[in-house]
C-alpha cells in the first residue's frame, strides 16, 4: 500500500524556501508499513511515479521532494530512485531534504 500527492511545488507555499523553477512538481508519498520497508521498493515507486510525471507533464524540468534530512532511508530511496540532494531547506516542521529529480539527465540514469 503506498500513498502519493502530486502537486505544483512552484504554486505551493515550498516554493518560498528553495529557488522554484516553472511547473516544478513536487511529490509527497508515503509507502507500506514499517515492516514493509527496505526492501526497495519505495526506490522502484519513486523512479515509476517520477517518470510518470516527466512522461505527463512536458512543461516540468524537475521533479521535487523534501524528506525529513534525519529520515536517511527515505533520503536513499530518492537518490537511488535518479533523485540528487540539491540542498537543506529550514521548513515550518521539519529540516528537510530537498531532492531534485532533472527531466536532462533523466537518460542518463
């Protein structure tokens, strides 16, 4: 079971915290239970709904997310998942993570 939220991060309050680019979308997503996890499977989830985003949205670059920065498995999977750690971003409730997922190097990976 998995839980995910797609939105226009460049519309969203987020974007007052990092530079915003044009159509950037940001993903919220949550997946399985805590025994669930670790298996790689969130790695996989988060490659598929990425390019399913890149696939739909042609006028997005990036795609966007901001993970809790002490949530190291959450920050793996985004970068095993294509995703690269731009920065450490002070937010309302947390200190995040912000990962970037770039439409030019997505063949790349």
């Amino acid at each position: 079971m998995s839980y995910w939220e797609i939105y226009r991060a460049d519309l969203d309050p987020l974007a007052r915290h990092y530079p915003a680019r044009p159509h950037d979308t940001g993903i919220h997503l949550l997946v399985g239970g805590v025994t669930d996890r670790g298996r790689g499977l969130g790695t996989t989830l988060l490659r598929a709904v990425a390019d399913l985003v890149l696939d739909s949205r042609p006028a997005c670059a990036r795609v966007v997310a901001e993970p809790d920065l002490r949530n190291t498995p959450s920050v793996s999977a985004f970068l095993r998942a294509g995703f690269r750690f731009s920065a450490e971003l002070d937010l309302p409730d947390k200190r995040a993570a912000l990962m970037v997922r770039e439409r030019t190097l997505r063949n790349l990976l």
